[in-house]
C-alpha cells in the first residue's frame, strides 16, 4: 500500500475497477453486488440533501443562493467535491411540481440524495416519467397532484444534475431546523412524493 | 417497483450474522458515509458467497490492516480514519491471497476508470425541462 492519502474520488475509482475486475472473472456479477447494496441503500444520504432543504425553509436568504447556485450553496455543508459537475435545485410550488430523471443513464446528485434507489435505474421509470409523469406518481407512487399544477420533468445528466426543493408542509411554522429536516424524504427532493406531514 | 421490505428484512438479518464478529472499529463504524463504502462493503460479501475466501480470513484481514494503522502512529488530521479503507485493503488482500488480483492490475484499471468521464454518453447538460404536463383544465 502506498503512502498517499487518497482522495474519495480515487477510492471510489479504485472500487469501481476492482468491482470490473471481479465481473470479468466471473466472481460476482453486477446484480449479486446491487442486491446487496439494496439492503443499506438507505443508509447514505438522503439525510445530507434533508439538511440543506431545512435550510431553504427557514432561512430565505439561504433560499435564494440555493436557487441561484446549488453547487455553491451545499459547499456551506461541506457537500460536494466532484468532478466539477453543477447541482441545480428546482423549487415547488402550488402551482409548479418537479420531477427528477435521467433518461440515459442513472445520473443522480449522490451527494445531496446518497444512492439512487434501483427504481429510478430501470427503464421502466426512466421511460414513463417522460411520457405521462402524472400518471406515473399516481399509479406507481400514489401521489396524486391537482389538475391545476404544472408537471416539469427535468432530465439530469453527468454535467447537470438536479434535485427537488419541496414545499414546506403545513402546520410546521413551530418545528425547529432539526426537525424540518426529519420531514424531507428521499422520494420529496427527487420529485415523487410530498415531504411528510408532520405527526400532531 | 419497490423492494419488499420482509424480503430485504431477511436478507439484512443474514449479512448482519456474518459481520457481527468483525471489528468494528470505532462505535457507529458500521455507517456507510459514501457510496463506495457499501460497494466495497457488498463485494466483500459477495466474493465470500462465490467461495473464494473463508470469511475468517477476510476477517483476520481487516484486523490486521487495522492493526498496522493503529501502530504507525499517524497523525489522524492528516490522515483522517476510514474504517472501509481498511475494509477495502483487506478485501484486496485476500484476493491476491488467492491469485485473483495483482495490485498493479488494480492500479492500472482505476487509472483508466479515473480517465474515463462518468457517463460518457450523458454529459450534455439539459437546461430545459424534458418534459412538461400543463395543468390540466
């Protein structure tokens, strides 16, 4: 082993060529390693990306840059330091909602959200949000939105990724930062779901 | 299109057994704070299902890359701990254990990895909406 302090960047690269190398010799192969990453998946992130949308909820100032440069305002987290990609967060309101995808591949902001969820891997998501996204989050994730709002879906790709800042909930002007962020799932900040109502 | 949760309940329950007995580091060491922990966490768990090491070896792996940074005696502002770094050597190393894996094979696929852009199909940024659904009235 080497002396040199490596950086994230270099490791996860170093796992991802171990991981090829494993596949090649027929050791292991993607779907038996995603299997098991599916029982922690939600144990990185989303927690990060729920912090920073707390923020934006009580702190409008913090809103503003947030919009402005997404990128920009998470490094106040210490959230970030990849390959120079941008992080652009696009706001809900009552009258516009958000939904994130990438029709290509699987580019998600990981930082802010952790790892994508294998849903939003498949073709099935990937296609069909595009197509009819009302109907998706109705049929497949129960959400069901008003006639009257506008559905944008935004298409991330390795240069641009966006995220969702959903609309703060009612009935939570008492709650502390802390407790803001325990309302803010995963599904909220990509698009398919609300934030979590508060428990009275 | 979600997992089931009794399904993946179960499936924890049996990685979970087989971790129990490894070192843990530090208290809360378990916690994956990048997705490449959890890769490399999978991988070491799933070489092992393939048989291509006793899990006691492994084990005694991850003690020993352990050991060797407690005994270096290095400054941990400068060399901040990562309890899957070691995770990641000990896997290494019981895959050259093996004859599986050279470190220079390894060094020179990560070499290419990091010179390949991520997605290298997808990096045309999209700065409009790929789709729009007006309201409907």
């Amino acid at each position: 082993m080497s002396t040199h302090v490596r950086s994230q960047e270099e490791i996860a690269a170093r796992v991802k060529a171990l991981e090829s190398i494993l596949i090649e010799k027929g050791i292991m192969t993607t779907a038996a390693v995603d299997r098991l990453v599916e029982i922690y998946e939600n144990e990185v992130g989303p927690q990060l990306g729920a912090k920073v949308v707390a923020r934006a909820w009580t702190d409008p100032a913090f809103k503003q840059r947030l919009l402005a440069d997404a990128t920009k305002a998470c490094a106040d987290f210490g959230i970030g330091g990849l390959q120079g990609e941008d992080m652009v967060v696009v706001e809900n309101t009552a009258d516009i909602h958000n939904v994130i995808v990438c029709t290509l591949c699987s580019c998600y902001p990981w930082p802010v959200l952790g790892l994508p969820p294998n849903w939003y891997k498949e073709p099935a998501y990937r296609s069909r949000i595009v197509k009819e996204p009302r109907k998706v989050l109705r049929e497949d994730f129960g959400y069901e939105l008003s006639d009257s709002v506008e559905v944008r879906v935004w298409d991330s790709s390795s240069e641009m990724r966006y995220w969702v800042l959903p609309v703060r909930p009612a009935g939570t002007d008492a709650l502390s930062e802390a407790e803001l962020a325990g309302l803010v799932t995963r599904d909220s900040m990509i698009g398919v779901g609300p934030a979590a109502s508060p428990v009275s | 299109m979600r997992p089931d949760a009794t399904e993946l309940g179960e499936a924890r329950r049996r990685v979970e057994a087989l971790v129990a007995d490894l070192p843990a580091g530090r208290p809360g060491e378990h916690a994956f704070n990048e997705p490449w922990e959890i890769r490399a966490f999978a991988m070491a768990v799933a070489a092992y299902h393939n048989g291509q090491y006793e899990w006691s070896e492994f084990q005694l792996s991850l003690i020993e890359s352990i050991r060797q940074w407690e005994r270096s005696g290095r400054d941990p502002e400068d060399e901040p701990w990562s309890y899957y770094e070691h995770w990641l050597t000990a896997l290494e190393t019981v895959l050259a254990g093996s004859g599986l894996l050279s470190e220079s094979m390894l060094d020179e696929r990560t070499k290419s990895v990091l010179a390949t852009p991520r997605n290298a199909n997808h990096q045309h940024a999209h700065r409009e909406p790929v789709a729009v659904d007006p309201p409907v009235h």
